[in-house]
C-alpha cells in the first residue's frame, strides 16, 4: 500500500529536542506525516547530526551573508526538491520573511515557550519570570507574516514556583512541548488536509 501521509521538514537552529520528539511520533504509521528533512541555519546545531544518524536527509543552509533573499531561495528549494507538504520550526531562531510565508501559507506550524499572545519573541521564559506570573507555558500556532502571532492550534499550561530559575522553567515548560507539537502537527495535519482534499474533489 502506498503511504498517503505528508510529507514533513523540521526546520532547526539548535539542540533539537523538539526535532526528536516528532521523529519519534512519525515513527507510528498512524501519524499522518514523515519528517523526510530537517534543515538547519547553524552547521554546528547537534540536532543536525543526530537527525543525519538516524538517517534523515539534512541540509545546512549557507550563512545568509548573501542577503535574505538568497538564504530563503536556498531553503524554498530545498524544500520544494523534497517535495515538502508542512513545515515544523522547532526551535528555529531566525524570523522568515512576509514573502516566504505567504508562499508556504499554512503550511509552516511553530512552537514557541510561552502562553502565546503573551511573550512573544526571545527568552520568553526569562519574560515570563520577569512579569511574575503564576503560570507559563508553550503555545503551537499555525505561522504568519507577523511574528509569534499566528491562530493558535494548542497550548499547554505549566505553573511558575517563586523559585524558578529560567533554566527550571524552561525545563518544565520543553516537556510539555515535547507532547504538545506532535499532537498538534497530527491534528492539523488530519484536518487541514482532509478539508483540501475535500474542496479539491469537490
Ligand atoms: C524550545 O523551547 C522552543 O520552544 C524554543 O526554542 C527551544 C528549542 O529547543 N523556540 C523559540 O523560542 C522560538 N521562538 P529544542 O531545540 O530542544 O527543540
């Protein structure tokens, strides 16, 4: 039987622990995508070589000394010769242009360590510290051309204790995350393509 499942990029800039979280959930045939790609902006992210040793084709893309638009060229192809449906940005540090969402629209998800519209941006949880709040946690949205405020797919909540360390919190709040994006990418997958496919046969 020929394997009807999407086909999906991680887009990584770093440790990767959110990469691994979803290889290991494409692992079951019943999630509806293969991570067939991870691509990274930094040569030297250990994410890179730990998808390359469990056998994913990996690609680093070029410094963007070139300009941005060189730098996006370069990821559009590689993600086009791939014959990419979604792409994950777990841990992607670098902010894509208006340009290049719009023509990946709705198909670029992301998860971000905070309880999104709250935090947006760098260091959340240090953010999150900072505001004293009593409780944090990550949010995956589906993402645009304004950062960090994509419509929300899920979030998941964790509470702060007085003596969190950025570390501590963050800690607590990766393990949610490590559950939250798989099922999220499952459940847009599930949907968003089965109202295409609908609209398309119809
Ligand atoms: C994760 O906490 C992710 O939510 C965050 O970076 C970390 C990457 O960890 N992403 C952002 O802050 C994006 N704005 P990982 O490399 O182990 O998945």
């Amino acid at each position: 039987m020929s394997d009807t499942r999407k086909r999906g990029a991680i887009l990584i800039s770093g440790r990767g622990s959110n990469m691994v979280s979803l290889l290991q959930a494409a692992q079951h045939e019943s999630f509806p995508v293969t991570f067939d790609l991870v691509v990274s902006d930094k040569i030297e992210a250990p994410g890179l070589s730990h998808a390359s040793g469990v056998g994913i084709r990996t690609h680093a893309l070029r410094s963007c000394r070139d300009g941005r638009a060189a730098w996006e060229g370069e990821l559009h192809a590689v993600l086009g010769e791939a014959d990419i449906d979604l792409i994950c940005l777990a841990g992607f540090m670098r902010v894509l242009s208006a340009d290049f969402v719009d023509r990946w629209s709705e198909q670029i998800l992301n998860i971000h360590p905070s309880l999104l519209p709250d935090f947006p941006g760098l260091d959340a949880q240090a953010q999150a510290l900072d505001a004293g709040v009593s409780e944090a946690g990550c949010t995956v949205h589906v993402v645009t051309a304004q950062m960090d405020a994509g419509p929300v797919l899920g979030q998941a909540v964790v509470p702060v204790q007085a003596s969190d360390s950025v570390d501590a919190l963050s800690a607590r709040i990766l393990t949610e995350e490590h559950r939250l994006y798989p099922a999220m990418v499952a459940q847009y997958a599930q949907t968003f393509w089965a109202t295409k496919d609908a609209a398309n046969a119809g």
